[in-house]
C-alpha cells in the first residue's frame, strides 16, 4: 500500500512537471496501474498499518550519517561498512533503499546555492519574535510567524500564530503562498516537528503536512539538522523583520500585528533595493509571479479536526478553552472544526454551535442562547426536585350516598 509521500509526488511530477504516466512509474519504481490509481486519488490515501521492519532498520541512522558526508556515495561502500557493524542483509534491499532516501541528500546540498531561478524554489521556517500581544481579559500570549521567501526576488510572507503546531503549519504556510501570489516547484523546510515526523529515518512529512504539499504539487526539500546557512535566505529575512519592522512598534492584538506587517511589506520591505537580486523587490516579485503556479481550486482544506466529549454542564474544552454547547448533550461525543478564528461544533454531521476562537488561557465561551436554554433547563429540573403535590383527601360522603341510591 502505497503513502501520502508517495500520491503527493506522482501528483506532482504529473500536473506540475507534466510527466507522462510511463515515466513516472520508472522514475519512482512502480507500475503504471498504480501511477493511475494515484491519480484517481484526489485526497491522499488513509493510513495503513506500517510493514514489519527489515534487516535494514537498525542501519538506517548509520546510512544517513554517511550519506550526509557524501551524498554520492556508493551501495558497495556503504555495505562494507555496515558488514563491520554486523549487517547480515544483501545488497538488493540496501540499493533500493538508496534509491529512495539518496535523492534528499543530494537535493538538501544542491539547494544551498545563493542564486535560483524565478518559482524555481521557496523557503519557509518559524519566527520566534520577542513579543507578546493581548488576547482578551487582561491576558498575553506569545506570537510566532511562519516566514516564507522567494530567494530569487527576496520577496516574503508571514503569518502570524500562537502557537507552532502541525495545525497551526498548514494554514500559516497557505496563507504565506497566498500572499505571495503562487507556489514555487520546490519548499525547503528544516526538521521541525510541526512540518516532519519526530524521529523519521529518513526524514519524513506528517501524512497531513505531505497531504498539502501534494494539493498544492509542491516538492519537499528537507534539509539536514543543525544546517542554518542552508535556509540562509529566510534566516536573513528574519533577521530584517527584526532589526526593520519590530522596532518601535505596538501591537493590540494578533490581528493588527498582521495587518501592520503586510501594509509595511507593500510600502517598506518590496520598496528596498536589494543588493543580490539587483533590482527593487517589488520589480523582481511581479516577475517571479509569473513564474509560480496557481493553486487549486478550491484550496485544501487546512482546519484542525477533533472529538470530544461534553462535561455535564455542557461545554466542550478545545486545547485550553472551554465552548457551550445547547443542553442535551453531556457525556456525547462531539465533533469539533477549529479553523485560525472559528471553533464548529457538530453532531452527527449537523452543526450544533459556532464561536469565535479564543486565545485567552483558561477561557469559558458560552453563547448567550445557549446561557438562556441552560438555565431555562436548570430551572425545570430545579422544580421538579422541589415541588410536593398536594393531594386533597377524598370525599367518602360521596360514596355513603351512591351506596344508598343503589339499594
């Protein structure tokens, strides 16, 4: 059963390079059957249960220090050295592996070059700005943004989160290529746990992150750890919105730190000359947009699906927030949509709720409708617990006169 990695990539090297289907399944080891099946596929396939590992496993971080060394290096090589650290397998299985985890090696060095064609590449990586903003109710919270670039132009993009999670990546990087008017071939990323799986060897996408990238026919370059000069474009992008946009400034909230960076980006940062590209940034963006590709129609979708269960006095807690429900539902599982602004609360496919996001730490949402129908329930219940009927005692003149009209 084949992987996201694997539906992502046969659907970009077929809408973005415009392979033939032929060429495909010998470029990645597969039967054009398969190359077909992928394609029919317009979400990524469902998770299946991983094969039993091979003799290969306890090798594989040996095989990436020496690939990390030498890309290029030989199958041969590479088996006589892990002869000598008590490999028992063939040689078969440790080519095809190669031929699978080589190719990112050799593209992590290649792309560490200073000068790219136009859409040819992007980089993206976190922000960690020394700032906090209010969020409501006298609280705080840290800010990070996702800083996507363009080294060919210099153009960038950020959005702004509270946090860098998986599910805070997916929309942050949407909304980055979004701003920036398209998508490049090829994203260079580092190993952070909100974009690779922790501990992968080699070094893999979440299903949800290589799911998007697959959406958008967008190739995931990773790059190796500890490698900053490798990602020097956005790291000297980040170091410009510190040194350029930060200073001076206040901030009422998320959305208006958003805001004031995307009017400073069209009136500061693509009016600069910059000295590598050569030109204005503004001059080189609108070139290079011609260069990068549409994004599909419609968008992936990027919102947070969970499920939970409702406390007794009908609320549901989505991270560290709790949000009402109507009454009725305590003890129910519920499934719950958080997009960047929106918690959706639904039941068996029909939604039961709807609230503005909050940030604010221990925060209690509840909806004015739902405060009225809970203490409208509350009050019944509360009767009646309370009420003691009164029964009057019977008449028994009434059956002393019904037995003397009988006789």
């Amino acid at each position: 059963m084949y992987q996201v990695q694997d539906w992502a990539e046969v659907h970009r090297l077929f809408h973005r390079e415009r392979w033939a289907k032929a060429k495909i399944a010998d470029e990645l080891g597969m039967s054009r059957n398969t190359v077909v099946r992928l394609l029919e596929l317009s979400d990524p396939p469902q998770y299946q249960r991983v094969s039993r590992g091979s003799k290969l496993d306890p090798y594989r971080g040996s095989i990436a220090r020496m690939l990390g060394e030498d890309p290029k290096v030989p199958a041969t090589v590479i088996i006589r050295h892990l002869r000598r650290d008590g490999y028992g397998g063939g040689i078969t299985i440790l080519k095809d592996y190669l031929q699978g985890v080589r190719p990112l090696f050799v593209e992590a060095k290649s792309y560490q070059r200073t000068s790219y064609l136009p859409g040819e590449v992007g980089h993206t990586d976190w922000w960690e700005p020394p700032i906090q903003v209010p969020v409501g109710k006298g609280a705080r919270r840290q800010v990070f943004g996702l800083v996507t670039t363009l080294p060919h132009s210099a153009a960038h993009a950020c959005v702004f989160a509270f946090s860098k999670t998986m599910a805070d990546f997916l929309p942050a990087l949407t909304g980055t290529l979004q701003r920036l008017g398209g998508v490049p071939e090829a994203m260079v990323v580092d190993r952070d746990t909100s974009i690779v799986a922790p501990r992968s060897r080699p070094a893999r996408l979440h299903r949800e992150v290589a799911g998007l990238f697959g959406a958008l026919r967008l190739r995931p370059i990773i790059l190796k750890p500890r490698k900053p000069e490798s990602k020097g474009q956005v790291e000297r992008t980040v170091g410009y919105l510190e040194t350029s946009f930060l200073p001076l400034r206040s901030f009422t909230g998320i959305e208006d730190m958003q805001t004031q960076h995307d009017d400073w980006v069209t009136e500061v940062a693509f009016q600069r000359h910059h000295r590598r590209v050569g030109h204005k940034v503004a001059d080189a963006w609108r070139v290079e947009q011609g260069f990068l590709a549409a994004f599909p129609d419609p968008l992936p979708d990027v919102d947070r699906r969970v499920e939970v269960r409702v406390t007794k006095d009908g609320f549901c807690r989505v991270g560290d927030v709790d949000y009402s429900v109507p009454p009725g539902f305590s003890g129910r599982r519920l499934q719950i949509r958080v997009s960047t602004g929106e918690v959706m609360v639904s039941s068996e496919g029909s939604e039961i709720a709807r609230h503005r996001r909050s940030f604010v730490p221990a925060d209690v949402v509840l909806d004015p409708a739902h405060a009225r129908q809970l203490r409208l329930a509350r009050d019944a219940h509360r009767r009646l617990q309370d009420a003691d009927p009164q029964i009057p005692a019977p008449d028994l003149a009434r059956y002393d006169a019904l037995v003397e009209a009988a006789r």
